[in-house]
C-alpha cells in the first residue's frame, strides 16, 4: 500500500553581523548595539510511505516564515587621549619637549594653562614652584 504525507520541518536562518563605526566609542572597543536573532525556515514536503516504509521524500515548498535580525556591533574610532598624567586641569600633550603657549619656549608641543601639577613635573612648566604650571 502506498500512502502520501505532507510533512513540515523547520531550520534556524543564522543571523549576520553588521558593523557600524562609532566616534563616540574608544578605539580598539567594541559594544553590541541590538542583539542578533535567528529567523526560521520552513520546509514542507510529500512524503511516500510504501508499506509503512519511507519511500521517497520530495519538496513541495520553502518559505522564510521568520527573517533574521541583524546583530549590530558598535567599533570605536575614537583616538585615545595623549594627555600627560603628570599634569591635571588641561590636556598637556605627550611629547618629546612641551612649553606653555604664549611663552618663549620653542615647543614643538604647548600646554594651555593654567595646569595642575599632580606628578613630576617633567617639562618644567612649574617655573616658580607653587604647584600650578603655565599660569604666568
């Protein structure tokens, strides 16, 4: 006896990756912004049972019954801050030689001031000691 059968079966659909840069975000860091979701896919077929014995198996139809969502990762591009951490209050650069703007000094780099000393005062901004640098 040969006997017909609609079967359905369905498979997960993986979700992709998007990347999407982000200034706000330091570089070399990445945050997931939504989370990925897989999407489902069905898959119906006529099935032929001969004697209570598969036989044969043909799709008849496939169909996405669920899209996948995209998982969307935020990678940094913000350039890291380059600020001395001997020096607070303003950003005094990293540098081979720094010298408070609107000095004599000849750079190649200057420190807005006035600046805080918090460490050793290693570009010798604090010229009269008192702790606070470029505040002539």
């Amino acid at each position: 006896m040969v006997e017909k059968r609609i079967v359905t079966e369905t498979k997960a659909i993986p979700f992709k990756t998007k990347k999407v840069s982000d200034r706000g975000l330091a570089e070399g860091k990445s945050k997931v912004r939504s989370r990925g979701v897989a999407g489902v896919r069905t898959f119906t077929y006529e099935v032929t049972f001969t004697d209570g014995v598969r036989t044969g198996r043909k799709l008849v139809r496939q169909v996405v019954t669920k899209a996948p969502v995209a998982r969307v990762v935020a990678v940094g591009t913000k350039q890291a801050s380059r600020c001395d951490p001997n020096y607070s209050g303003s950003c005094v650069p990293v540098a081979s030689d720094v010298d408070c703007a609107g000095g004599s000094g000849n750079g190649p780099t200057y420190a807005q001031g006035p600046v805080r000393i918090v460490g050793s005062d290693i570009y010798d901004l604090d010229r009269d000691g008192d702790g606070i640098a470029c505040d002539d």
